[in-house]
C-alpha cells in the first residue's frame, strides 16, 4: 500500500558519477565514515605515531628537537625514579583490580539476591563511577588530611591509635590510600558490569545443582563463575587499562610524592614533559607504557578466557 | 525502572532464615553503602560547614553541622572564576557530545547497515580505538594542539574529546543498530526510500534510547574530563572545572576545605542530576559497551 504514494520522479534511473557514487554501497559507507575517520586519524592514530616519533627525540617544550635514537630509553634504563613508578604502577594495578574484583563480585552477588529497593540500590552504588574523579579524589584528600583525617578521628575515638595516621606522607601509607580511592571508585563499575552477567544466568541451573546436592559454594564455583568467566574477563581487561594509566587519582592525591613513592608511569610522564618541559622524555615514558599495557591485557584477557574450556566448555 | 526485576533469585531464598539473611546479606550490603557514599556526604557536610567547626573536633561533632552556612558557595560563585569554570565545562561537554554523536550515528550506520568493504575490520579498529588511554596521548596532543595554534581555547578541547567519545559511541550505537529488525529498512528501501530517508526515518527513531544514552554518557566523560584538560589550557578563565578546582582553589599550605568542598559538590551536582533522571541508560550503555 506503501507503493501508491511514492513519488513517481523516485523511479527514474539516476545518471551521473556522484549519484552512483552515493547509491553504492561503498561510496555511501565511505562518505558515512568521512566524520569520524578524520577525527580519528588526526587525533587518535597520528598521535599516536607521533608520540613514538617524539620519543626518539630531544623535543623540550618551545623547542623543535633533533633525532636522538634510543638515548631517552637509555637515560630512563638508568633512572631509578623510572623504575620506581614502573614497580608503582605495577603494584598499583595488580592490588587495585584484585580488590576491584573481589569486592565487586562480592557486592554484584549482595545484590542479584531478591531485595527491596533494589534499583535504587543498585541507582546509589554507581555515584563514585559517575561523579568526576578529580572532585571525589578531593574529598579523599580532606579524608586523608594528616592533622584532621576523620579516619584518624574515629580511630582515636575508639582508642585504636595515639596520634593521626599519616596517610599520604609516607610511601607505603601513600600507596595503600591511592589503591584505597581508586578501589572505592572502580567497584561499581565492575559490580553492576558483573551483574548484568550474573542476570543472564538462568536460575534453573543453580535449581538443578541444588537438587543435586551441591552446597551453595559448589554452586557458586561450578555453576555461577564458569558461566560468569566470559564477562569477567572483558570487565578486568578494561578494569586493568584504566587502572594501569590512571592519572587522576594521584594527581590529585599526592603528585607522586612523598619522593615519588607513588609516581605511576602516566604521571612522571607528566611531570617529565609538562612541568619539566622535556617532551620527549616524557613521551618516551608513555611509549613504555605501550608493551606493560599490551601484555596486562592479553594476561587479563585470554587468562581469564582459557578458564573456558578447563572447565569443560567446548574447546 | 522497576520493569527488569523478574527476578531468579526468588526461587531458594524462601529457606533462609531472617537472622541468616541479616548477617549474610543487609550487613555487608550496608557496609558497602556505607563506605560508597561516605565520601560525598564527608563532601557534603564540609561544605555547608561554617569555619570555626570546620577542624575543631573536640567541640563539635565532625559528622554534624550546627548552623549550616552558605559563605563557601557565595565565596566560591562571586570571589572566584568558578562560575565560568562551570560555563566553559558546559560548553565543551555540549559541543563534544554533540560532534561525536553526530559522526557516530553515521560512522555506526555505515559499519552495521551499509556493510561497505571493510566494514568488519573498521569495527574492530574503532574498538581498539577505545582502549588506547588518554595518557600515552596527551603529549603528542599538547604539540599538535600548539602547533595548530589552538593551545590554550575551548577550541582544543572540543577537538580533542570526541577522540574517545567517537570510539565509545560508535560501538554502542552499533550494538543498537544491529538489534533493529533488517525487514524495516528493507521494506522502506522497496518504497523507494533513499538511504538518507532510512537513516532518518526509519532507523533514528528506533535507536533514540541508544543515542540519549551514548549521549549522556558521552556528556559525562567529557564532564570529567582532566589529563587535556590539565595540559591543554592555561588561562584561569578557559580552566573546565575539575582542573579549575583543582589548580585554582588549592592554595599554598592552608586549605580552604570548605571552599573546596563545595567546589567539589557543586561540580558534580550536574551530572549526579542528569544521571539520576536517566540511571537505566547509564547502566545499559556502561554493560552495554562490556556485553559485546
């Protein structure tokens, strides 16, 4: 019925290169993907390459610089400060999406059980994921004070401590409270990203392992996880990426200090090549981070993913 | 919001007793709350907090306030540049979102619908777009923006935010795409609708909740946007918030908590709203672009 009321012109053969151009399938996808592409290539892909190319030179900010080759991986090869934030940003990683995980799965569980209320809990749960990094970081730092953390307060309180904890001024302290913050603020995407997962599994199967006679913690590691692997494996592989390069956090926190016990690789590339002027040192401190992020992330991905078929999936 | 609670659970849970169910369930669910949101409420109450009460424990409960006060939100709004901290992160949310869903829509319609040669590899290249992180970028960024002559404007930030707001769009909005029924274009294409005519007609309306999502999402991250930001503007008055409260309102060695405080609050008071009107879009565009 649609067919009447068609234009008649419509009908008509179209001529001309650009009218055919249009009407192809390739032509029209080429000219659909134009916006983003330039976007992209401009300023995603050459900069890219042109921080690898900034890397193998001594550019300083306002001064063009000359190929140098491999003497800014050199210098950074024997500056202790570098592998001090590389060990940092490990140690970071590595604590942060443990604790991520665990806690998240934990809080996914809490809440795929029957609740009250359980959209509006689930609604509360990801303000830390919503409101801006930088500004909650803030509130941390107030939380964190050396003179008058409220932490300390309650401790004292409650006769734990003598004096005021100092949490940023000493490196191991710094170090636990930048994992702190960061954990509070990438739990709730891991656990509402896991419970979409868990809310896929169908009940009926944890009803047959019951009726089976499997404990709830037999359920739980032979039925819930094996299906919840896939899942996991894409929410970690993310989850590791945004912890590896986060900048945020110990910006606003400690700015690496106290001597530079808490510098991750991002922010020494920073304050390398900003404050410092020398871009590209600090570019080469960025192209470092390239090979430790490729490798956490076929770590995190495909060794989550061959739990697929240990567990008896098909392989 | 409340449509999505079929719920699988019910099934066993009829055997636990209350008491269990307190200790194994409301308990830790508490805690988690309660650790969750003590930040913004310690945010909070900081703000409103009048001085004197401010560091003096002894006198007066920290975790209360007597005679709540707005002299930090007053300092803040008519002392400091904050108020046009607040417009300028406004205007460079707006105009990055805007771009990037616009160059989504089509980049995503093209990968999904059009099915040009290549199409398949081009996803795959915007979903590693994706995960390259802003900080091995921002210096090769600060050079191209300063050699462009844009350093230190609005202008850089627009520019330089849809390169991660284009890739995450582009991938939701394709998940979208694909779960519009083929036979609907088809049977538009037989009326003699131009692909312009689908697009707009036929496949828009259908993916208006995919595109409010990759919209608000997208708002938020260039909301809280920081490493360009940080890097790419220097002048007090082009600062975006999160930098602005960070560079200007931190001042030697005595903290004007409350001031910061507030800053903080009121800075995230935009989009705690917008994601308070539109929680389900934020939780299907988050597991959204995971799912895939």
């Amino acid at each position: 019925m649609a067919m009447t009321d068609r234009p008649q012109d419509e009908a008509e053969p179209r001529g001309g290169i650009w009218s055919r151009f249009i009407e192809s399938r390739n032509g029209l996808g080429f000219l659909f993907m134009l916006p983003a592409a330039v976007f992209l290539l401009c300023f995603l892909t050459y900069p890219l390459g042109l921080g690898v190319w900034l890397g193998f030179t001594d550019t300083k900010i306002g001064r063009p610089g000359i190929f140098v080759g491999l003497e800014n991986y050199a210098w950074l090869f024997d500056d202790p400060v570098f592998w001090l934030s590389v060990f940092n940003t490990m140690v970071y990683t590595f604590v942060a999406s443990v604790l991520k995980f665990g806690l998240g799965l934990w809080l996914a569980l809490l809440l795929n059980r029957h609740l009250p209320a359980k959209n509006f809990f689930r609604a509360i749960i990801l303000l830390p994921w919503v409101v801006p990094t930088v500004l909650s970081a803030l509130a941390f730092w107030w939380i964190f004070d050396s003179q008058f953390s409220i932490i300390s307060w309650v401790l004292m309180k409650w006769g734990l401590i003598d004096a005021p904890i100092n949490f940023l001024g000493d490196p191991w302290n710094a170090r636990w409270s930048v994992i702190a913050a960061n954990v509070w603020r990438g739990i709730p995407f891991v656990a509402i990203s896991l419970l979409a997962g868990l809310q896929t599994i169908p009940q009926s199967l944890n009803e047959a392992a019951a009726i089976d006679g499997a404990t709830p913690w037999q359920r739980f590691t032979k039925v819930t996880l094996p299906l919840l692997t896939p899942i996991i494996a894409v929410v970690m592989t993310f989850s590791v990426l945004f912890t590896f390069t986060d900048f945020q956090l110990i910006y606003v926190l400690t700015r690496g200090g106290p001597v530079n016990a808490t510098h991750l690789m991002a922010t020494l590339s920073f304050q390398r090549a900003i404050p410092g002027g020398q871009l590209g040192e600090g570019a080469a401190i960025a192209v470092a981070m390239i090979p430790f992020l490729l490798a956490a992330i076929l770590f995190s991905f495909f060794g989550l993913q061959r739990r697929k078929w240990q567990q008896g999936g098909s392989d | 919001m409340s449509k999505d609670t079929e719920d699988h659970t019910v099934g066993m849970e009829q055997f636990e007793t209350l008491p269990r169910r307190i200790l194994t369930v409301y308990l830790p669910l508490a805690v988690f709350v309660f650790v969750l949101l003590f930040p913004f409420y310690w945010m909070a109450i900081t703000a409103v907090k009048p001085n004197y009460q401010l560091t003096d424990y002894d006198n007066y409960s920290p975790f209360w306030v007597v005679g709540a006060t707005l002299e930090h939100v007053k300092y803040l709004l008519f002392e400091t540049s904050y108020p046009g901290w607040l417009w300028n992160t406004m205007i460079v949310a707006v105009a990055s979102t805007f771009i990037s869903l616009a160059a989504s829509v089509f980049a995503a319609y093209a990968i999904e619908r059009l099915r040009f040669t290549g199409a398949r590899i081009t996803g795959l290249l915007i979903f590693l777009a994706y995960l390259v992180p802003p900080s091995i970028l921002f210096i090769p960024l600060a050079f191209i923006v300063f050699q462009v002559g844009i350093f230190d404007s609005k202008l850089a930030l627009i520019l330089t935010y849809p390169t991660f707001l284009i890739p995450f769009c582009t991938w939701l909005l394709m998940g979208y795409f694909r779960s519009i029924p083929y036979e609907l274009e088809e049977s538009a294409l037989v009326d003699g609708a131009t692909r312009w005519q689908i697009l707009t007609k036929v496949v828009l309306p259908l993916a208006v909740p995919g595109l409010i999502s990759a919209g608000i999402f997208a708002f938020t991250l260039s909301w809280n946007e920081f490493i360009y930001a940080l890097t790419f503007i220097s002048s007090s008055e082009n600062k975006t918030i999160p930098v602005g409260v960070l560079t200007e309102l931190v001042r030697g060695d005595i903290y004007e908590w409350g001031a910061l405080m507030s800053g903080a609050l009121l800075g995230s008071l935009p989009v705690v709203i917008l994601y308070s009107f539109f929680v389900d879009y934020y939780v299907s565009s988050m597991t959204g672009a995971v799912k895939e």
